[in-house]
C-alpha cells in the first residue's frame, strides 16, 4: 500500500512531497515523489490523559469516533470503572479495548477508592498494584489523587508508587494548585505528570521543576486558554489531553480541536504536533508509530495543518476511518453492574436544622474547583429547602452501594427553576449525585437512576427523562450515536429547566469530587477539599 501527499517530518521540522509504504502493518519506506496531492500526512493524535467511561461510552465505542477525529491511541485512566468494579473493570476495559484497532494504553488506578471519606464499590491496595504492574497491559501508574499521602509519607501510597518505579513505569501526577515546596516534594516521590494546572503561574513553576504539564480540554475542565501560552517555550515537556469527554463533545472532535486552537494563535505547527502526537509516545513508550520507517503505520492524512479536517485514519497499517466514516466494527461483551441500593422516600432527603445560614458549594462553570460561599437558610416545617429565588439549590448524594441515608448540601450556580438532575457518574465512587428545587422532585430523579441500575436523567412535573447506563452505571451498551443524541437531549432538558452551565451533567459529576477543592459532598456528608476533612452544613 502507498499513501502519498505532503510528509509532515515533525521530528526535522520539515515537510515535504513524498509518499509512506506500507507493507505488513509497518512503515517499508518514505520517500520523496512527485504526485498532485495537497493533503498532509502526519503521526497520528494521541489523548494524553483520558477517563474514557466519561465519555459514556466502552472502549469499543469509543475507539468508533476518535478514529475519525485521527486518534489512533490514548493514555487511560480506567479510573472510574475500577472504583465501581475493582480489579475486574480495569480487566473489561483493557479486553474490550484490544477487540478494535484503536492503541488504548491503560494505567493501573492508584486511588481506588480516591479517598477515605466515600463509599466505593472496591479497594485496590499495594499489593493489587503490584501485580498489575508486572502485567504488560498496563503502562503506568495513573494519577496520584491522594497527594495528602505523598506529602505525609503515608507507606500504602509511596509503597504503589515504589511498584511502579520497580517496573520502570511512569507515575502519573494530580496535584491541583499544589505550588512550592509541597510540588517539589510531590516530583521528587517519582511523579512526573500533571494535568490540573489551571493557571499559567501553577503550569509554568511545574514545568520548571521537570513535570510534563497536559493541556486539558475537556466536556468540563477546560485549561485550555490559561496553559496554551506555555507551549511555544515548553513544546517538548507538554502534552494535549481531554481527561473527560462526554459522548456529544465526542461526536463534533477530539485533540485535532485543539491543535487548530494551538495553530490559530500563531504556535507553530511543529511544536504544537510535538505535543499532540510524539511526546505522549516518548514519555509512555507507547507501541505507536510517529512516521518513521520501520515504525506501525499509524498516521493519518488531513486536508490541512490549520483546521486539521481528517481524511484517513490508519492504525496498524489498515484504514480506519476515512471522511469522517468509521470502519471499527461492533463487538459484543458482557454487562457488569453492581447497583445495591433499594429506593428512596421523600423524607430521606429532608435536613431538619434551625440555623440562620449554611455553607454552600459555589459551581464554577468550566471548572472543577469550587468555591465556599454562605447563604441565609429557608426553613420550611423544619427542613433546609432549596431556594429558587437565590439559586441555592439542594443536592444529595446516595450511596448506590449500601442503604445508606443520603447526604444533603446545598449549592449554587446550577440554576434550575424546575425539577431536578441527578447521575450515577459521580466522581470519583459514582454514588448517585441529584440536585433540584424540592425534595419530591430529588427523590423522583435519585429513583429514576436506581430503577435502571444506572444513568443521567431530568426530570420535571410533566416528564422525565433518562439515558440508562447499565455498564457499571457509568457507561452504556449503544452506540455513539445513539447516547450522544440521547444526552444532547437530555442536556437541552436540563438547560430548559432553568440551568446556565455548559455541561450541566458533567458540572454534576464532579461535585463529589472531594481530591478537587474547595467543597465537595460525598456520601458520607460536606467535605472541605482544602482541610481534607469533613465539615458541617449549619453555621452556627
């Protein structure tokens, strides 16, 4: 097979008209040519930090899309699915991901569960990481959440972190606003990633200390605009990622948006695919080929090298993709559920308080952290109620786990002025996170979830709406298409009502997201993410 048009040398900084030949899934030779194509031919895209039960989606579904957005690999984070299944989920992701084309490279979770303040549906300890990092299937460790317990020395987390170093696998970093002596600290336990810096200053003194800083762009987080400046100094220690892409972002793009964001402010383009193509193969000694002879034959042909519309998509030396046509076919695999929670009453979500105000989680659009903010209580027979007028609105947490009580907290910016939201995707255990404008409307949301063992849904006086997720309550068993027009619908549902977030759901899921500061609820009740304890609701 020869593909021929205009040979993007990223690695020489050259480009020129020439043709790659292809012969058992390898590159035989490159070579100049004269032809009439005006296409570019380049090294595929590589996501450098993904959740890909984010995008709702298995790996097989997954892999559908991002081929026709020239992904040919990722760097996963199976986080979410082993916090829900242990062991057993990082084991469906990693088969389901060899049954299609696509290079998943899974890590080895290390937060599992993310902390001790939540119900999590497993434990993987120590011991569990060792063996997974003698597996060849595993790449690395993946993000350290807990970096209280790198800072403090605890044995459990350096004794992971020491597995991975053994086998000479890189450990992946999440240290959010972590500056100065604590991040050098950090760096100097063996973590060498991190893809939460959401300032230019936390992105720069990190580079600086020898991290390799990840742009992120995603459905919620988006650091996109505070890194990118870094990138013309700092383009062979920086990487592109999405971390969480939701199914509908998915469908519209993927790395290809953010290297036509990079070219539009005048980055250059070398440095720029530097990033989105080599440095996560370099850094990960990912089995992924950068255009070269003698490497597999993944690259891709794209019109140009400012809006990056991909042609054709080869991985292993076979078409993939082409016009924005998928050639990855369905697979079968098994479901793997473990909701264990019966229904709710109203009056499990009633807070009975006397307090003139109460603490609230303050929802940044975009964002992940959040802010601590007060507000005047509104007390109705007794109970907390959520407050339309003001946009302090209640929220719960269930334990989808065990028949727990649910924890309640109150938060603003989510807008609603009708009914209520809730999902089983809530960061990092995935227990059932609902917010709303009245207790009845929370109950009937949290209900919708647990008769169907898992979803998102909306829910109002004249309908609801739901899009069930079955596979382990985060992802579901149809197709892109499918579950993207579904949570585009629901997405519009839940603006309907009243919502100005971006991604309401996504907004959502990160609220019991309790490694991320400021206030965060888990299952358990209001945590502060800056004390690294739990707090309380009244004020007294």
């Amino acid at each position: 097979m020869i593909v021929q048009g205009n040979i993007v040398d990223i690695q020489n900084k050259r480009i020129f008209k020439g043709e790659v030949e292809v012969k058992n899934g390898k590159i035989l030779e490159i070579r100049t040519a004269n032809h009439n194509q005006e296409n570019f031919i380049l090294p595929g895209f590589i996501d450098a930090h993904i959740h890909i039960e984010s995008s709702m989606l298995v790996p097989s579904e997954f892999a559908k899309i991002a081929v026709t957005h020239g992904t040919v690999a990722t760097v996963s984070d199976p986080h979410e699915i082993a916090n829900v299944l242990g062991v057993k989920g990082v084991e469906f992701m990693i088969e389901n991901g060899k049954k299609v084309p696509l290079k998943f490279n899974f890590g080895a979770p290390s937060c599992v569960p993310a902390t001790s303040f939540e119900s999590a549906g497993a434990v993987i300890n120590s011991n569990d990481i060792k063996k997974m990092m003698q597996n060849p299937d595993i790449k690395y460790l993946a993000e350290m959440m807990n970096y209280p317990g790198v800072l403090f020395d605890d044995e459990e987390v350096l004794a992971k972190i020491k597995h991975a170093k053994n086998n000479n696998k890189p450990v992946d970093g999440h240290a959010p606003g972590l500056r100065g002596e604590d991040v050098t600290k950090y760096i100097a336990a063996g973590i060498s990633t991190d893809h939460e810096c959401f300032s230019y200053e936390e992105g720069l003194e990190k580079l600086q200390k020898g991290m390799k800083v990840l742009i992120r762009e995603g459905s919620a987080a988006k650091n996109f605009e505070a890194l990118i400046d870094l990138l013309p100094e700092y383009f062979e220690k920086m990487m592109f990622c999405s971390d969480d892409k939701h199914p509908d972002d998915l469908l519209l793009g993927h790395i290809n948006q953010l290297c036509e964001r990079a070219v539009l402010k005048g980055i250059d383009v070398f440095k720029v695919l530097q990033a989105a193509c080599v440095n996560p193969v370099k850094y990960y000694n990912l089995d992924v080929g950068l255009l070269q002879t003698g490497d597999t034959a993944d690259f891709i042909v794209v019109e140009d090298l400012q809006k990056f519309k991909v042609l054709e998509t080869y991985i292993n030396g076979a078409l993939v993709a082409k016009n924005g046509k998928s050639f990855v076919k369905h697979v079968d695999f098994e479901v793997l559920n473990n909701f264990n929670t019966d229904k709710k009453k109203i009056q499990d979500f009633r807070f009975d308080s006397s307090a003139e105000k109460i603490r609230v989680i303050e929802a940044l659009d975009g964002e992940l952290v959040t802010n601590q903010i007060e507000a005047k209580s509104l007390i109705t027979d007794g109970n907390l109620v959520s407050n339309t007028a003001t946009d302090v609105l209640k929220m719960t947490v269930v334990n989808r786990y065990n028949n727990d009580k649910p924890a309640i907290a109150f938060i603003k910016n989510f807008g609603l002025k009708e009914g209520a939201i809730a999902s089983s995707v809530g960061h990092d255990s995935h227990n059932i996170i609902a917010v709303g404008v009245s207790d009845e409307a929370i109950c009937k949301a949290v209900n919708l979830i647990i008769e169907n063992r898992g979803g998102v849904c909306a829910v109002n006086s004249k309908e609801k709406k739901i899009v069930p997720l079955p596979v382990a309550g985060i992802m579901s068993d149809k197709s892109a298409q499918e579950i993207g027009k579904s949570y585009a619908t629901l997405d519009k549902m839940a603006k309907q009502m009243g919502s100005k977030l971006r991604a309401p759901y996504m907004s959502l899921s990160f609220m019991a997201l309790l490694v991320i500061p400021s206030l965060k609820l888990s299952d358990k009740g209001l945590f502060d993410g800056n004390s690294f304890q739990f707090t309380s609701l009244e004020i007294q």
